[in-house]
C-alpha cells in the first residue's frame, strides 16, 4: 500500500511547504480532481507446456497451447498537484495520478492434445479442447510528475496552460486466467478411460517502477475568487517493462503453486504503463 501511495505522501509533504512559500511573496496554488483515463495495455501470453499425466508409463506425448489477451478497461482515478509561479505566466508542477483499470480481453479456446497407450498397447490420441472465459483482473498505477508549467491569459477569467515533465511510472495488479491442466488414466473393465481437470489460474503481477514523461494542455476558469475550475488532457508515456508473473495461492489447486509455475514455464508479460487521461479539477489560489 505505502508504495502505490507514496508519491502522494511525497506531494503532502511539499504541501507542508505552503506556508513558507507564501511568506516568501511567491503565488502557489493547491488542487485535486478526478480523470478518466484510457490505459494502453495491451498484452499476450502463449501458455504452452506439456500436461501432467498419471500414469506415466502409459504417457507418449502431449502438449497444451494456449493465447491469452489482456487489455486494459478505460477507467476513473484521481490526482493531487501543486503549481508554484515564479513569474505571471512560468513555474513548476508536482503532481501525482491513481487510477486501476479493469482488464479484458476475448480468449480462444483452451485446446491441446494427448497421446497414451492403451489397454492392448495401442498408441491412442485424444483432442482437448474447453472454451475459455474472458480475461479479468485489474492494474493498479500511480504516477509521480514533476513538471514545468507556462499559462497564457485568454479572458479575465480564462486561461489556457502547458505543463510537461518527467514521470515515475509504478504498477502492479492481478490478472486471470492461465490454464493448468492435470490428465490421468483410469482403469476400467478391460480398457482405459481418460479424465482430467483443467484449473483456471490467476496471477499475480510483481510490482514494477519505469521513466518516462507526460505532457498536458489545460483550459482554467475561475468561478469565484481563488477558486479555479479546470479540464486538462494529459498523455502520459512510458517504456514497456517485462513483469514477472506468480500465482496466487488458492486451496483448490492440487499441488503447490510453485510447482504449477514450473510446469507451465510461468514467464514474463511485458506491460505497458502508457495512458491517456482526461481530468476535471478545483484548484486554490493562495
């Protein structure tokens, strides 16, 4: 929890500076809003491995292949910021952005095939094939900016401002489903009758920390005295990062989960931190 607040904490710190400030006779101004923001993940995982199967001696081969989507939902957030002026128009910005978007996407059926031997001895394939839910989960991501800021006057009550700077990019998140499947063979009267059971997996994603910028136009206009409304459009850009993934425990799965991501060959899944967003803000003037 603390480090996807953090850079919160870091700007309420800044705030506690305020006062000094405004001792010093420089114009500063305080504010919070909400976003709507548009992430950019847009990721796939190949799940490909061969299947557990009991038992061995009847096992000739087999494989599972799966492709699994995650795409980032459009989602509401919401930000903190503290603009000091130097001049009329030029100072800085420290901002700092949260939002978790859901994540989605359309899957293909969850398919592989098996190879065994068997009452007599004879090689027998069998096909795998079940449909498979749409991807879930949610990546949670905070953003810290530290900006330089131009406004231009328009109207006694209207301004138009440019901010852009470098940008600390911190996410982490859950996401579902990758498949595991465990296959055994059962002995009837005179043959051999395949079961299994096919375990829809979610994952952990480690959290993770990238560079990169942001930049933003905002149209400003004040309701009353010291009291601003503002609507910003801010595009946030940010290196892709390959985020190890786990699973989480859950009481259902037969087997340590350590033990399923060594089955599967549980890897990387390169991230996208990258967001558009739109917000809406009351900022003060002191």
């Amino acid at each position: 929890m603390f480090r996807k607040l953090s850079p919160f904490f870091a700007l309420f710190l800044i705030l506690g500076a305020a006062g000094p400030l405004a001792a010093a006779g420089l114009r500063f101004e305080l504010g919070f809003g909400w976003t709507l923001v548009a992430p950019r993940l847009n990721a796939t995982y190949v799940n490909q491995y061969v299947p557990p199967f009991i038992p061995q001696d009847r096992f000739v081969a087999g494989s599972v292949t799966q492709t699994v989507q995650f795409n980032g939902k459009t989602s509401y957030g919401f930000n903190g910021f503290f603009n000091l002026f130097f001049s009329e128009n030029i100072g800085i910005q420290v901002l700092a952005d949260y939002h978790r978007p859901g994540i989605g996407g359309d899957n293909a059926p969850y398919e592989g095939q098996v190879q065994f031997l068997d009452y007599n001895d004879a090689v027998q394939t069998q096909d795998l094939s079940s449909p498979w839910p749409n991807s879930a989960g949610n990546l949670a991501e905070t953003t810290f900016s530290f900006n330089a800021l131009a406004r231009f006057r328009l109207t006694d009550n209207l301004d138009l401002g440019v901010s852009a700077g470098p940008t600390i990019f911190n996410f982490e998140g859950k996401a579902g489903y990758i498949g595991y499947t465990e296959l055994e063979l059962v002995l009837g009267q005179l043959e051999y009758t395949l079961t299994g059971t096919t375990y829809q997996t979610v994952v952990a994603l480690d959290p993770q920390t990238t560079y990169g910028f942001n930049l933003g136009v905002e149209a400003a206009y004040e309701i009353m005295r010291h009291v601003i409304l503002a609507l910003d459009l801010r595009w946030y850009e940010g290196p892709s990062a390959d985020v190890q993934m786990h699973i989480v425990e859950d009481d259902i799965y037969p087997v340590p989960v350590q033990q399923i991501e060594q089955t599967i060959g549980l890897g990387l899944l390169t991230i996208d931190p990258s967001y558009m967003r739109v917000g809406l803000a009351i900022r003060f003037i002191f």
